[in-house]
C-alpha cells in the first residue's frame, strides 16, 4: 500500500481569464520508507504539490490520499519542513521544538516531553544552543531546528519543501548528510522538493520531474550504492550517465531556443573607450596583464587589532579572460571583487586597469551583484538607460536607445522592455541587471554570485544568457561563485582561494574546454569531470578550517 498517492490530480489558481493551471492530472505513488526527490523550475507547482501533501490546499480535480484516505487537513503524521525558517522569534531553540512536542504528545507528562525534545535537539547537533533564539544562529542552525520540530513529531512521512535552498554550499551539503542519516535510522517516508540535481542524486532512491506543464516526468531510479560519497561519486559512471539524463530532460523541457536577435550594436564610442582606430593600435599594449592585482591586501580595524582578511592576492589577468573566483564563505572572494569595482579601500598593494590604478567606482568597470538592484518604479528600458545615457554622451538619442534595446534582447527581455521591474520575477530582474552591465560596455565586468538568489534551474538558463552575451563582446570579467559547475563553466581560469582570515590564491586551474560552451557539451567532454574533482579536492582540503588537512598531516 502506497503511503502517500496522487489521483489524476489538476490544480490551478485564479477565477475566469485570469485562471491558470499549475498541477495537470498527476498520478503517482510513494511507498513506505521511499526517498522521493521532486525536481522541476521555480512557478511549476513544486511547493503546490506539497502543500496539497501537507493539507494545506486541496486539488481542484482528483484527490491526494494518505494510507488509502483522503487528505483533508494537516495532520502530525506529516511533517513539514519549509525553505524559510518559521520559526517563533522569542522562543528558544528548545521553546520552538516543545511547541510541536506539546501539540502532539499532549498525554505524555512535562518530562516525557522534554525528553523527547532533548533527543530531537541532539539529533541535529544542537544541544549546546537549545536556549538561544532565532536571532542569535545563523541561516543553517535555524533550519536544523526546522528539521528537528518535525521530527519531534515522529510524522509517518517526512515533507522538506527546499529546505537547504537558502544555505551557503557547505552548511547545504552538511545538512543534507544529517537529513540523511537521520533518514537511513528511522526508514521514514520523505519527500524532498529541491531544484538542485546533484542534491536530489544524493539523497534520492528516485527523482521525479515536475515539468513547466504541469505534468511528471517518467521517474529516474537512483541506483549508486549508500552512503554515497559527493567526491567519490564524481568518478562513478553511473552518476554522470544520471546526472546527464536528468539534466538533459529539465533542459529540455525548460530552457526553450532563444531566437536569435536581429538588432545590430550601433556604431557608438563609449565615454570611457578610444575611437577604434586608436584602440587598434593599441592593442599589443593593453593585452597582456589587462588587469592586474599585485600583492592586494586587505585589513580592518578591530577591537582585538587589525584583521587581515586577504593577504598577497596576485592575479594577472589578459585582456578578453573570464575569471572564476570560488572559494568557502568568508575567504574573501567578494572583497577582492568590490576591492576591484572602486567599492571598497585597498589597505596594501595595488589594482591596475588598463594600465591604470583603479580608483574609486567607474563605469567602465560595471558590476552584476546577487541581487539585480533595479529602480522598481522604472520599466527595464529605463533602467538600462540610466547608465548608457552617461556613458555614450555623444551618441544621439535613437543610437542609446538601439543599445539598451540590443542588450535586453540579447537576454530574453524583447517582449518585457517596458515592464515594470515590481511585476519582474528575480531571474527577469538579474536579467536587466546583466543587460545593463554589458549595455555600459565596460573594460571589466564584475559578477558578485550574480544568480546565487535564484534556484538552480533557472541558474543555468541565465548561465547560457551570460555565456551568449560574453562570446559577443568578450569583454574581461571576473565573477564571483561558490558553484564549482558554474566556475568551470564560464571561465578560462579558476582561482581557488584558501580559507579566512588571511585569505590568499592557493591554486589556479586552466579551464582548456572548447567554446562556444554548453552545459550539454560539457557534461560530455571526457575532461570535464578531472577539472570539476581538482576544484572539489581542492574545496575539501580546506572545508574543516583555515588549514587544510594535506597541510596539518605534513605539520604532524
């Protein structure tokens, strides 16, 4: 007997014209103690389907069973476990955890139930924290209260609605192998909602599809042995051969051709550029060490004394190279970059653009951060033409026009030009924000985790704008990522940088792929899996503290 199935369920929202259909006859079964991972892009119904799971909504065809009968509410034998915290702000870790104990378990005693939050609490590793609140844990403690309230509950199925979405790389992979073994101990039935791939390969033993239509996919089996290890399984042929098919399918059916434009760039001179002519001959003066950043060093004052947060960050960097920086939380990697767009002071060393130091903000160095930063109130032309206006002041009005136009066709935007960015979902709005960047045409482009705010599927779509955009203009860009995928994919060279404080380069990996690239063309090339286990083995050495472990055997 299916512990959870869905019959021939449809469910949409809206009344009249303005209805629209999110979930399309859905059927499907999930068996007792199954891992089930639901993948699919941000608005195809995803945390729909959950919430009709969890009791919160009901399908307006079909019906939703638990154990052979039909949901109507929520109930404590489905535990939920959202992608925001939820929980009580002036309750303690431990007041949070007794709130849903006290709910269910009402004929056990005060210390029956104390007990039971007492082990939940241990569970996720946070016995040391039970009286702090909210407030005082970070993003990722906050969410293994999260997990711990539902399983405190011993729910019959437990329900992650992207629970690990809002986390930095290390603190979602560290969670995910609690979940795990937390899982592998109990047996539990769980259903995980996530966008990312490898993560469902994980934790899954098999991975649906939710399809932009509304529909499933055929599911995909996961059959590598547990536990599964992430660096080994970068070797394991199975997972590559899985990796590959799924990633394939939500390509597929989510990331639609792209008509090629039909806008030419004008023949305009930027504020901060030379007439061609001049630009031509100088080119052998201003290709090699484009941008250079020589012995950088950045340190602030603190109670205890200076802190040196990057020290001796030396990177040379060719005209037209595109540079990945990767690195854990707090190695420094968005200092060095702001330290480059003129945003933030250097305390040692230097920075030199085109032969120049660089000095303050300057539009020819144009910077994409994680979130777009748009004027709401202003439409996507108008936003991209703030900047240009300033930049090509001697080009006439219908040839600044041609520009914003040309770059925010050049990223999908034809039909939303005039759309208001308060009605602009996040990747519409990180969309303006790259067209506004290369519409300024500047001599660096700096990307701060530029889709670190959106979920991965939607990442790549934007990843392949990005690309489609750059082989036109190759300007020199360095971007900013914690996405080791993302790294090899867009650069020519990945800079690993060791843990903080003191912060430095501690290897530099030549990216030799072929471009125009893509990420169906690079899940295939035979050398893409060596590069993508250098940058891993490099993260793991340094993913327990400041020295990495190589380092700390050899002092022994």
């Amino acid at each position: 007997m299916a512990v959870v199935e869905f019959k021939n369920v449809s469910k949409g929202f809206g009344v009249g014209t303005a209805h629209v259909d999110v979930l399309h006859d859905l059927s499907l079964k999930v068996e007792e103690g199954e891992f089930l991972a639901i993948l699919g892009f941000s608005g195809t119904g995803k945390s729909t389907l959950m919430n009709m799971v969890a009791g919160l909504t009901t399908p307006d065809k079909g019906e939703v069973l638990f154990r052979d009968a039909p949901i109507t509410g929520p109930g404590p034998e489905r535990g939920l476990v959202f992608q925001s915290y939820s929980l009580m702000p002036w309750l303690t870790v431990s007041g949070n955890v007794a709130l849903a104990v006290d709910s269910v378990f009402k004929s056990k005693s005060k210390a029956e139930r104390a007990e039971i939050v007492a082990k939940y609490i241990e569970m996720v590793g946070l016995s040391h924290a039970g009286d702090r609140r909210p407030a005082e844990l970070s993003g990722g403690m906050r969410q293994r209260v999260s997990v711990a309230r539902a399983l405190a509950m011993n729910p019959e199925v437990l329900l992650l609605d992207e629970p690990l979405s809002a986390l930095d790389a290390l603190t979602r992979a560290n969670l995910a192998d609690e979940i795990l073994d937390i899982w592998n101990a109990d047996k539990k039935t769980v259903i995980l909602i996530t966008n990312d791939v490898d993560e469902a390969i994980i934790m899954a033993d098999r991975i649906i599809a939710l399809n932009p239509d509304g529909t499933l996919s055929e599911p995909f089996a996961v059959s590598i042995p547990r536990p599964r290890d992430r660096i080994e399984m970068n070797d394991d042929v199975v997972f590559k051969k899985l990796r590959a098919k799924i990633t394939q399918h939500l390509m597929d059916v989510g990331i639609t051709s792209r008509v090629e434009g039909t806008r030419t760039l004008p023949d305009v001179t930027p504020i901060h550029g030379v007439p061609a002519a001049v630009a031509k001959a100088q080119e052998g003066l201003i290709e090699e060490r484009f941008l250079d950043f020589s012995q950088l060093h950045k340190i602030y004052p603190t109670p205890k004394g200076p802190l040196t947060v990057v020290e001796d960050f030396d990177l040379k960097v060719n005209r037209g190279e595109f540079i990945s920086l990767i690195g854990h939380s707090g190695c420094g990697k968005s200092t060095v970059l702001t330290m480059a767009a003129g945003l933030n002071d250097i305390s040692k060393g230097g920075i030199r653009l085109d032969g120049r130091h660089v000095q303050g903000a300057d539009p020819e160095r144009a910077v994409v951060f994680q979130s777009p930063n748009l004027f709401p109130w202003l439409t996507a032309k108008e936003n991209v033409s703030i900047g240009v206006d300033k930049v090509y002041p001697k080009a006439s009005m219908a040839e600044r026009q041609d520009v914003v136009e040309y770059y925010l066709e050049r990223v999908g935007l034809t039909d939303s030009m005039d759309k208001m960015a308060t009605s602009m979902s996040n990747g519409m709005k990180q969309r303006v924000g790259i067209a506004r960047a290369f519409a300024l045409s500047p001599k660096l482009l700096l990307l701060d985790e530029p889709f670190g705010m959106l979920d991965s599927l939607t990442r790549w779509e934007l990843q392949e704008v990005l690309m489609e955009v750059w082989s036109r203009t190759k300007v020199t860009a360095v971007c900013v990522t914690h996405d080791v995928d993302e790294a090899i994919l867009l650069a020519d060279r990945v800079v690993m940088m060791t843990n903080g404080p003191q912060a430095t380069i501690g290897k530099i990996l030549d990216v030799d792929l072929p471009r125009p690239r893509t990420r169906k063309a690079l899940l295939a090339h035979p050398d893409y899996y060596n590069y993508r286990a250098e940058v891993l083995d490099f993260l793991e050495e340094y993913e327990h503290g400041k020295t990495p472990k190589k380092a700390k055997e050899e002092a022994a």
